[in-house]
C-alpha cells in the first residue's frame, strides 16, 4: 500500500502500469535499453519517467523522474507533494528499490549518476541526474532519422547534445561531420563516446566555438551541408 496526497493517484498508477508493460516489450524487440514510460500524461503529475537498463545491472533497472519545469508551480507545497506521490507510486508499480530511482527537481543543481545503456547497435554513457543526460529518450525518433537521412551526406552537429546525433549520423555512412560545440568538455566527452562505439577514426572535424558566429561566419563563405542537425540547450 502506497500513502499519496492526490486523488487521482489511481489513474496515474494504471496508466504507468500499462505503458510500461508495452513499452519494455518494445524495447526488448527493438534492442533498446532506455525508453520513456510517461510524460506528464495527467496535470496532476508533470514529471517525465524514463527506466533504463544498464549494462552492468544483473537485470536490474533504473528509473530517472524529472520535475517539468516552470509549469503548475505557483504552489510550491503543492507542487512537492505531487512530486512525492509521484516517486512512491512509480517505485511501487515497476517495483524498483529507492536506490535506484533518480529525481531530478527542477531549478536544482545537477549532480552525477552515470550508466552505460545501449540503443540498437549503439552504446551510450548517460548521467541520469543531470537535466541533460546525453540521450534523451524523446529524441530518439530524430537521432533514427539522422542515421537513416546520413548516408553519402555531409553532415553538421550544432551543439555536441552528448554526442548521440554524431554517433548515429556516422553509423549511417555520412560521408564527413562538424560537430560544433562552445564546451571544450562536451566535445572531449564527444570523442570518447565516438571511441566507445568505434567511429574515432571516422572523418570528423570537432570546433570547440560558440554556435551562432559559426553559423554566420559559415554562410558568409558560401559553405554548405546536405544534413543540420541542430539540438539547442533549453535556455538559448
């Protein structure tokens, strides 16, 4: 028995239960080892809720719930009791143990809880605490479609966005790639993921530069790309 505040705690376990049981069919058909399993379906509960499966896990899951932010928050007590409800209710339903559900509030500092997952042939370390965990799950149908769109293509990466994009885009057979970021540790954390799925030697060129300069300055000199994938952080 879970103890919640909100009345509408039923629909929001039964519609959990449900989605998840689907979607982890689908993954393990597919061979993916991350998927979203919710995303704020119901006022009550804005959170998104992704389980991962680690390599290392023995068969164990994490599960990562993140506080959409800026929405129904003029209550703040309010607001924390929902998110409460929504963590004790989604621990009971796919029956995970505290330690390995991740929250990620909203406004808060982001710390460290990395996992390696993998997605179709792809392998992908993660950090499920941090608002941007390099793997987006919601994102998943863009990154198929760069590695489907890529082949004999130049392709370019506006912000490194963990270095998925480019990983997919030189899977596909993208003839060459720019990947331009402003954060010298994105992009080192680019070429380590580009190492652990075997593409360093792959034909890519890396500018550690701010984006929108670039972009100017590239359209001045008349350079152009068959593919732009362009994955923006939320505050620009």
């Amino acid at each position: 028995e879970v103890r919640v505040a909100q009345t509408s705690s039923e629909q929001f376990a039964a519609r959990l239960r449900k989605v998840a049981r689907e979607r982890a069919r689908w993954a393990r058909r597919q061979g993916i080892t991350c998927y979203r399993v919710y995303d704020a379906d119901l006022p009550e509960y804005d959170v998104a809720i992704d389980v991962f499966q680690p390599e290392d896990s023995d068969g164990e899951c994490l599960v990562r719930i993140e506080e959409h932010a800026g929405r129904h928050r003029s209550d703040s007590e309010r607001v924390a009791y929902r998110l409460a409800d929504a963590t004790a209710l989604t621990r009971a339903v796919l029956d995970v143990p505290r330690d390995n559900v991740v929250v990620v509030r909203a406004g808060e500092v982001a710390s460290s809880r990395v996992a390696i997952v993998r997605e179709g042939s792809y392998r992908f370390e993660v950090n499920l605490a941090a608002h941007r965990t390099g793997l987006a799950p919601e994102q998943r149908c863009v990154r198929e479609l760069v590695g489907t769109q890529s082949k004999g293509r130049r392709v370019a990466c506006l912000f490194s966005t963990g270095g998925s994009a480019l990983v997919h885009a030189v899977g596909g057979g993208a003839t060459s790639c720019v990947v331009v970021d402003a954060s010298k540790g994105h992009l080192d954390g680019v070429h380590d993921l580009m190492r652990a799925n075997g593409l360093a030697n792959a034909r890519c060129t890396y500018a550690c530069v701010d984006v929108r300069p670039w972009v100017a300055r590239e359209r001045q000199q008349h350079h152009t790309f068959d593919l732009v994938v362009c994955l923006a952080p939320l505050w620009l």
